[in-house]
C-alpha cells in the first residue's frame, strides 16, 4: 500500500510518497512559491530529480503538478494515480474536535472550517490540499493533526488565566503543535527503553520549538498555545512574554495589528535578538567568532528550554526520560551539552563525548553512566507517522 503524505503549508507544499508494506521512502518533493511569481516543484526518488519551473496559481495547480510529476515516465516514482492507495494530509489545528486520525468526508470538511480561524494562515492551505487531493483521486484522504496528541492535557495546563467566557464562546485554551512529532519520539524513546511507562519530556528544536510533558505515554502539558507563538523562544517567533508588551510596542512604533503580529512571529526570537539569523548553524558560527548578540540570543533559547524543563519536571513530579529532536535537537550536540549542563541535581547528566560524536540521524541514549534521567536523540519522522496513522485507519475502514 503507497500512501502519499501532503504537508500543505500557505504558500508551499511538501510531499512523500511511502510504501507502507517495507516503510520505504519512494519520493520527496516540494512546492514552493504557490500563488507567488517565481513557482516550481522540486522532486527526488524517480530515475532523475525534477525542478520544473511554472505558473501555479493555487494549490488545485499545485497538486495537479504533483500528481504528474509522480507518474511523469523520467522524474516519477508510479506508472499510474492507481498505485496510490490512500493520501495522509498534515493539519495544523483539530480544534478539541479531532483528538485522533480520522478518515476525511463532508462532515470533517465541514467541521474544519468551522475552526479554519484558529490557524489563519495554514487551515485554509490544509483544507485546499485536502480537497483538491479529493478531485484528483478517488481514494481515502485522512486528516492528521498536529495538535491531536495534545488533547489530553488537563484543563489545569490548557486553561489560561482569562475570563472563562474567552475559552466557552471562543475556545481560546491551550491546544499545542508539533504533536506527531511528539508523539513519534516519545513512542520511539518508550520502545527503546522497554517501558511505555513514566515521566518524560521531548524537545522538538527547530525553526519552530516546542516541548512537552508526557506521563505513561500520554501528554500532560505543551509549551505552544492557542497558536505556535507561545513558548521558547524560537527561530523567529518570541515564544512567552509579557502580554502588555503588545500595547507598548504597537504604540511607540505605531504598528497596525497585521505589523504587530509579523514582528512577534518574523521579526523576533534569536532572529531579532541576535540580529544575525535564525537559522542555529549561522547563530553557532557567529558566536563562535564572538558576535556578542549571538551569544546572547544562545543563551537566551538555551535558558528558556531549561525552564520549561525544570517545570515539566515538576509537573510530572520528576523525570525518567529527556528526548531531543527536530534540526536542531537532532543536529546540534553543543546546545544539547549546554541545555543539560547543571542540571545534574535533577539527574540529568549527559556523556559529552558520545553526544559530540554522534553520527547525523542517528538514535542514541547520551546519558553520562550511572545518570538518573535517560537523555536520548530520537530523530523524528513526521511524514512516517502521518503514513502509518492514515495506513491504519484506512485498512480498519477497509474490515
Ligand atoms: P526543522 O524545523 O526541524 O527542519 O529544523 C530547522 C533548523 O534546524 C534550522 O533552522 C537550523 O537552525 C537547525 N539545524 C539544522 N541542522 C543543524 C546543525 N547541523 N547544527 C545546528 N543547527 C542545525
């Protein structure tokens, strides 16, 4: 069974084609620039790699490319759409709605852009995917979203401190992203350890970062919000701050609220502090030439994570497992030594030579001998899951 995995973002649009019987990849691509001039499609896994150049207008144009390049006779991976069982779309927002995978029909069309403004700039680009996949092919579509994991957290960690009203008429709470991500490694983390069982916290460190509190196998809190702005500090986005701070910017720079939210989510996090960029490899470059903002945008993320640490830690009364993943968790063995330095008095002590030393994707537990805490590099494979969820739901659905 091939199932084809759709990541639609507002003006891109990622894509994998997985065989699910031997778990193997048969293509990766991209689209990007959709509904901007300038367009293309880049795909890797056929006899050679596509980078076609082209008007695509939305995103019907988008998948309508994607589906020929995948049955194109130099660049594909299929001689026909029939060899496509099943498509898997990433959505960004179920709302309280969607806890699970479910299997798309009119109702959850209908139900999804019912909630489309919780995700203003994705939910729109999910349900056009979803919808042109629909046209295109006439076989199941599921709906996997990245907050589903996070639904059952506590009203405790989902409520914030506002009038009860904000949360019953407009179901402003606590939802959280990242979820398959989350879910994947800390499956994988609980596999390698032989236990679903106990407390652990995951890092996803990325462009977007988030961590999350899981006991037994289930969440119990997350550090992104109503929407991916709450948190660490991140790439580009403030994460937690002082909410007036909103007011006071917005006046002393006379920014509309469209301006207001581009600096809080483009303009901010080690981007803005170090004024560098907000990818980690220049960041880590830049310090180490003694860029004094870079350092200090380090410092700020390295700390931040530490604090959520420390509270996870006391949110679950303590910690087994600490997992890191996503580019940077995976990637950078310095700010994982930095993220777990001193922080032996909660058991968290990490073998600096094994981390330094680890191979690019690969798993590994780096934890120091004798160390109380299980600290692991778990790669994550968001596209696998969404494969797996929508291969299972629709093989229950075929019974
Ligand atoms: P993701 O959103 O998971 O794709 O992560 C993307 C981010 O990972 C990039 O912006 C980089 O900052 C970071 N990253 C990727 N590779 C490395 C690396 N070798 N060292 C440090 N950071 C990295």
């Amino acid at each position: 069974m091939n199932v084809l995995v759709i990541n639609a973002g507002s003006s891109s649009l990622k894509y994998q084609l997985i065989n699910m019987v031997d778990q193997q990849v048969l293509c990766k691509g991209q689209v990007e620039r959709i509904g901007i001039e300038g367009s293309f499609l880049k795909q890797k896994g056929g006899a050679e790699e596509a980078d076609i150049h082209a008007e695509i207008k939305n995103h019907n144009d988008a998948i309508q490319m994607v589906l020929e390049a995948l049955t194109d006779a130099k660049h594909g991976v299929v001689k026909s759409l029939e060899e496509i069982d099943a498509v898997g779309h990433r959505v960004l927002h179920g709302g309280e709605k969607f806890a699970d995978p479910v299997l798309v029909d009119e109702q959850v069309i209908h139900d999804l852009e019912a909630i489309a403004d919780l995700g203003p700039l994705h939910m729109p680009a999910n349900i056009s995917g979803i919808k042109a996949c629909q046209q295109a092919m006439p076989v199941p579509q599921v709906a996997v979203f990245d907050t589903g994991f996070h639904q059952t957290m506590p009203p405790k960690a989902y409520l914030y401190g506002l009038p009860y009203e904000a949360y019953e008429k407009h179901k402003v709470r606590r939802y959280g992203f990242h979820g398959t991500s989350h879910l994947f490694v800390s499956q994988r983390a609980a596999e390698l350890r032989g236990t679903e069982k106990g407390r652990m916290i995951t890092c996803h460190l990325g462009n977007g970062s988030s961590l999350c509190a899981i006991l037994d196998g289930k969440c119990m809190d997350t550090s992104m919000g109503l929407t991916p702005l709450e948190g660490v500090v991140m790439g580009t986005r403030s994460g937690d701050m002082d909410p007036a701070i909103v007011k006071f910017i917005m006046e002393k720079e006379h920014k509309t609220i469209e301006e207001m939210d581009h600096y809080l989510n483009k303009e901010s996090g080690v981007y803005g502090l170090s004024g560098v960029s907000s990818d980690f490899r220049d960041l880590a470059k830049a310090a180490a030439e003694g860029h004094r903002r870079a350092i200090l945008a380090l410092d700020v993320f390295i700390y931040r994570i530490q604090k959520y640490i420390g509270a996870y830690a006391a949110a679950l009364g303590g910690v087994d497992t600490l997992v890191f993943t996503a580019g940077i968790g995976e990637n950078d063995h310095e700010l994982r030594q930095n993220v777990c330095r001193d922080m032996d008095f909660f058991g968290i002590a990490i073998d600096e030579e094994k981390n330094a030393s680890l191979p690019r994707g690969s798993e590994a537990d780096i934890s120091a001998p004798g160390a109380r805490v299980h600290t692991m590099v778990i790669p994550t494979d968001e596209e696998y899951m969404i494969a797996r969820d929508t291969y299972e739901i629709v093989h229950e659905a075929s019974q």
